[in-house]
C-alpha cells in the first residue's frame, strides 16, 4: 500500500506515523507514505495557498491551483488515477468496512483541508470519496487521515504480528472484544475468571463469546441486532436480556 497525505503540515503527519506499528511496517517495506507539501506547488513569490472567500464570510479558503498541482504530482508519479479521499466533517463517517474496501486498493491519496475548506472546483475534479472520523469539528484534516491510515493499516498483509488477530478484534461479527486477562492470576483481590486457567477450549470459546455478547448489549446496544450469532447463542442473548429486564425493575 502506498499511501499520499496532501496537506500544508507534512512533518505533523510523517512524525504520527513514524511510532509504533505502522513505523515498523513501514521499515518492513508492508506499506509506504510520502507526505506531499501543498505549499512546494504555489506559483505566487508569497507561498500563498488561500485567499478569501468570493461572496464574503469568515476564513479564508485553500486555493485550487496548488491542490490540483500537488495532486497531479502523485498522479505523475503513480502513472493512473488513485482514489483521492477528501477528510471533511461533512462526509460519510469512516467505519472498519470502509476500512476493509480502502485496504484492497494500491495507492490512497489523502487531501487535508484547512481554513474554513478547499475552493469546490478542485473538489469536484480530483476527490473520489468524502470522509468523516466522526461527528465533531477538527481545525484540519491531518489527524483524521492519521486516524485513516492507522485503520488501514492494521489490516494489511503482515503488518500485525498474528494475522488472525485483526479479524477477531471488536467489531468482528459486529460484537466488542471480550475482556482479557494476563498474570497475576490474583490481583488488588480479584481473581482472573476460572475457565481461564481451565485449559478446557471449547469453554474458553463459550465463556469469551458469552462475555463479548454482554458486552455488546451493555455498552453497544445498537450493535447487537447486526450480531452474527449461532442458534445457541441467540438463546444465550435472549435469555440475558430476560435476566437483565427483572434485575432492572
Ligand atoms: Cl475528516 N475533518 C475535520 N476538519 N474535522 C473532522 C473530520 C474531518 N472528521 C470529523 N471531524
């Protein structure tokens, strides 16, 4: 995966994406970023990338003419149109299956916008998909895209050390994570839950699916009618959410 951040603050996004997991995949040679500087395209002796809006109102508006330019140096680059992914509170909100369909592509250009947003015109030529990390104002969209690639990522080929693990991870079936445990197997007087130390698998996996169907009824509730449940576990369900309607009357 080759990934293009487009923004006006590439060593914020290089430094975020240097650490940890996606740093090391990055020395592996799994995936590559090249943060492109919006500002290497201006043609004015000024390096300016805005100017005010036509027809008045607050802020100032990021030009067409550097975007489009910065774009089409990846664009050179890469030889072929990539998908061009706008971060914007104003589009769909990100999700992991919008994760899982960006991680089968081989080049993602990310643009970040600032200011009060992007003249429209290199909008509606280059962006493919409008995104959102959710509904709230950032000041840019640098971290969203951090964010992006950092989900992204995490489902690649060999960037996790056990390539089981990114698919029984909250969200899989549409249930959370059950919990964890690790030694000591007492802690601050609390025991680690027995089938734990059991040994017995077919428990274990019983006891885990269990724990992260409550889980997803009590912290997730709208997630739980999307749930992929086996028919024993539909009784389970059932029969919890019994329980939990006499404990609350
Ligand atoms: Cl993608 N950009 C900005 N500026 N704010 C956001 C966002 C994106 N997603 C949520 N808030």
């Amino acid at each position: 995966m080759n990934y293009y951040i487009l923004t006006l603050f590439p060593d914020m996004v290089m430094e975020g994406l240097n650490t940890s997991i996606i740093g090391r995949a990055k020395e592996k040679g799994l995936l590559s970023i090249e943060a492109v500087n919006i500002r290497d395209f201006t043609e004015n002796k000024h390096n300016r990338v805005d100017d005010y809006p036509y027809g008045g109102g607050a802020g100032m508006v990021m030009q067409a003419q550097p975007v489009y330019d910065a774009y089409l140096h990846v664009e050179e680059k890469i030889g072929r149109k990539p998908k061009v992914i706008y971060m914007t509170p104003q589009g769909k909100t990100f999700h992991q299956s919008m994760a899982e369909e960006f991680a089968k592509e081989e080049d993602l250009v990310f643009l970040c916008g600032h200011y009060e947003g992007i003249d429209e015109r290199v909008l509606e030529e280059i962006v493919t998909d409008y995104v959102s990390i959710g509904d709230y104002v950032l000041t840019g969209g640098e971290l969203p895209a951090m964010v992006m690639i950092d989900a992204i990522s995490r489902l690649l080929k060999d960037v996790l050390h056990n390539d089981t693990s990114a698919e029984f991870e909250s969200f899989h079936d549409n249930l959370l994570e059950y919990p964890q445990y690790s030694r000591p197997k007492i802690w601050k007087d609390k025991r680690v839950p027995e089938v734990l130390l059991s040994g017995h698998h077919a428990n274990i996996e019983k006891w885990r699916r269990e724990q992260s169907i409550m889980r997803t009824v009590e912290w997730r509730p709208d997630l739980i009618g999307k749930a992929v449940l086996s028919e024993k576990e539909k009784v389970f369900l059932e029969k919890y959410l019994e329980e939990r309607k006499k404990d609350l009357h």
